[in-house]
C-alpha cells in the first residue's frame, strides 16, 4: 500500500531545508510541505514557553493540511516543544531531530564521549545529554551553546579567519577533553561542516543531525507503510510556506538546500495562510 | 509651561534603552513609556515593508499612550520607517535616531571622511549618506553592515580576539582610506565603543548615535516648551514594555541600562497590552 499524502516539515526558519534536502535525496517521491517561520527566527534564544507557543502555533498549520507524518527539522523545536506537539499531533506520527543524532552519536563513538553544539535553547533543554543516556548510561555528554555559528552561517563566512577562530574557541575544550564524535545539535550548522572537521581534525566525527533525521523519516515510513508510490510527485509537487518572504536570505536558500527552492509561499503561523 | 505627559521610545528590542538612560541623565524629571519589540528583534535583517509594518504596530501602541513625543530608539527603524511613522504621527513630533548622529559627524569631522556602521536594513537605506550629503554635500561617507555585532553584544563578548578580530576585519578599510569619524549607527552597539576605540586608535572620534538622539529630545523639549518639571516623575513613573519577557537578555539589560530597570511589562504590539 502506498500514501499519496504529504510529510510536514516544521521549521523556525530555513535551516530545515537541510533536513528536506537529504529526504528528497532518500525518497524522491514523497510531496512535502514545508512552514519556516523566518518572521520570527531564530528561536534558539527564546524563553522555553514562546518556542512553545510559537511551535504549536507552527504545528497547527501543518495538521491542518492533512499531513501522513511531522518532522521537526529544527533541533530548537525539538528540544523544548517536541512532548507538545505530539500531544497535540494525536495520530499523526511526530519526528523531532535530537533523538536520530543520538543515536547515531551512541553507535559511533568508540570512547564513550560524544560533544553536542546547538543554540542557548537546545543546549539549557539538556535534550541531547537525556537522549543519549537513556541509550548508553555510561556514555560522556559534553554540551555547549554556540550562538555565534548561526550569524556566521548566515553572512556567509565560511573560509574566514573569524570562523576558524570561533570554531576553535568553541571546541578547544572538546577535543582537549577526547570527544571522538560531534553532533551539530542545529540544523543551520551543515554549511560548516568543513571549517569545524578541519578544526577539531580527523579522529572526531561529525553527527549532521539533518542526514539522520531525514534517515528516520524513510524508516517510520516504511516500518508504517506509508510511502508514496516512487515516482509519486515529489519536490515538483511540494510547497514551502514561510512567515516572511526570505528576501535577504534569497542567497542563502542553497545553502541549506543545494539548488533553488520551488513553490516558495507566504503564511501567517497566527492566523492561517496568506496567500 | 511645562507638560507631564510621557515621552515615548520605541525601539525593536533592548538596545534603545542606551538612549534612554542619556535621556533620564539629561532631563531626569521626564516619564517614559517605552516599547520594545524583543519577540521580533533584530529587525536589521528583514524586508523594508515588515520593518515598516512592525514599526507602525509599535508606534501606534505609543501613539494610544497620550505621549506627547515620540523618539525612535533604534536606528534600522528610524532608517527605514521614520516618513511613515510621521505620516501616522499627525501632531505628536517625532525623533529619529539617524539625523541626530549625522550632525555631530559632519560638526567634527575635520577630513571630511565619515564612516557609518550598523545593520543590513540600515546600511542598505543609505539614510545616513544622505542625511550627512543634505548638510555637507562635500564630506565623503563610507558605509559598511556589521551585522555580527549584535550577537557579539548579546554575548557579552567584549574583551575577547573573536571581537577584535570581527571589528578589525569591519573597519581596516575605512582606517585605510582616513576616515576620522565614525558612526555606530545602531543603538546596540555602545557596550563596543571601548573594544572599537582600541582597534581604530584615538585619530577617529566616534560618535554614538544613541546619545545624539537624547540631546535631540532635550533641544526640541525645550524649544516646543514641552519639558517636564525638574522634580517631575522621572524614572520612578515610567514604564517599559516588551513583547517578550527579555529572560535571555535580563543579565544584558544593566549593558545597555546601566542599572536594574524599573517596571519591566509585557505587551503585544498586535493586539494591544497583554497585562
């Protein structure tokens, strides 16, 4: 059996479009539509109850639009609203982006000691250290919050001295400490991951919480036999809502996504769509 | 004569409380109401036509205040949206935060070489070119965006190489090219003049708009006799509004304030005041 129906991907903004690049890559037959409150982004230094209001506000949006499964493409979110949406979500599968990095950093590690990066929300969440202990108590969790990757992500800075040293100041610690396996607890970090593997080098690896994220939606899918047919109408047919046009982040777009963005759209997350 | 009635600031988060407390230190009977719009700060990076409406929302909030002035805190909305606020306005004078700042540059000046700085939104108006161009059309202006200064702000990040190396790498050209004065063109920037001055040296003066703009309230006060009395309410009967409780910005708050601020509210710009 097949189903036709769309996947929702839920975003603060327009680093969820890494999450919607891998699962084009996995199942190019699947419709999506997407909602990025650019309006209100970024999330990540919010108070926890205004991410989840926001969140609901988001989720709201997407139920609405008779959705076969919810992916939380932000590791904000996440964090802090994921228990909210589901409750809210009633049958509709959720999928939120911590739990996949988990588990990917768990099977990866060979000492034990896996570092998270994220925003300030995700970081004081403690989301990451919960999920990756409750699969290996014994495994080592070193977190922390680094809100200067996102400015620099969006201005572009890749091949930058001020990156380098950010990056360093960030992980001197970490790679002092032995960490061999790095989550990037954010889904606007991917387009660094160059500059942070040339950073902490070769003997950490590095989690995309989006690749794995997008892997757990193939297999949710599967395992509920809810995939489209394969040649089912895919990004030709998908729509990407966002609360405020992403003029200035026009330029950025592939980044996150690898090549332009079809079907872009205006919504409001309070009152429904317009346009 | 003298006139009780409040004066209001708007501002799109905390960072006009730097022209507040030139404000209270210059004319310390004054009340005011101020608005800060935390839920959606920082505007620097969003469309013209979202500033605008934001800004009008905010303004109009104000306007229902019985404020008998009202001064825009904040350089990316007084760049941007100060016409339609004024058109909005009616009788009720309004002060923006640019033409203040672009008077003192071309007053002390000597080369006849300014450089602005502040955000995409700001920058890319040219309002301070053409402020500075209307009252010497002689001076050369050198503007440059420097976004990466609020998060550096937001971090408390001041006696650190990531910061001397961000503001190097901003201002270099402009060093380079002999510009003797320079205008931090966002009120969020003051908690940098030190890390600036130090990185620039002592032959460019920099003006700070944020105390431009309260000297600006005092002089129009004054000459529209619409001062408080001296031992008016002050401080003690003013109000501030956001319209997210600022809970990652509280330790900021002194930054920008210079001691803890009274009767902090929470309002909606949208809908009216939430309590």
């Amino acid at each position: 059996m097949s189903d036709p129906r769309p996947i929702g991907v839920l975003d603060s903004g327009t680093g969820g479009l890494t999450v919607v690049r891998e699962i084009v890559r996995l199942m190019p037959g699947e419709r999506l539509i997407y909602a990025g409150d650019t309006a209100r982004f970024p999330y990540g230094n919010r108070p926890e109850e205004t991410i989840r209001s926001f969140a609901l506000q988001g989720a709201e949006t997407l139920f609405g639009r008779d959705i076969k499964l919810l992916v939380v493409a932000c590791n904000t979110i996440s964090a802090v609203a994921l228990e909210a949406i589901e409750r809210y979500a009633r049958d509709v599968p959720v999928i939120g982006a911590v739990l996949p990095g988990a588990r990917a950093a768990v099977l990866r590690t060979a000492d034990r000691k896996i570092g998270v990066i994220g925003t300030h929300a995700t970081i004081r969440s403690g989301a990451y250290k919960k999920a990756i202990e409750r699969i290996d108590s014994a495994a080592k969790v070193y977190e922390t919050a680094t809100p200067f990757l996102i400015p620099l992500v969006e201005e572009m800075m890749f091949d930058h001295d001020i990156t380098r040293l950010t990056v360093q100041f960030y992980l001197y610690e970490m790679i002092d400490l032995g960490v061999d396996c790095l989550i990037l607890g954010c889904t606007h970090y991917p387009p660094l991951l160059e500059v942070v593997q040339g950073t902490v080098g070769t003997r950490m690896q590095i989690i995309d919480s989006a690749l794995w994220t997008a892997k757990e939606v193939q297999d949710i899918l599967t395992a509920l036999d809810l995939c489209s047919e394969p040649e089912g109408g895919g990004l030709g047919q998908s729509a990407f809502f966002f609360t405020e046009t992403p003029l200035h982040t026009a330029g950025q777009l592939p980044l996150f996504f690898g090549e332009a963005l079809p079907h872009q759209k205006s919504i409001s997350f309070a009152g429904g769509a317009k346009q």
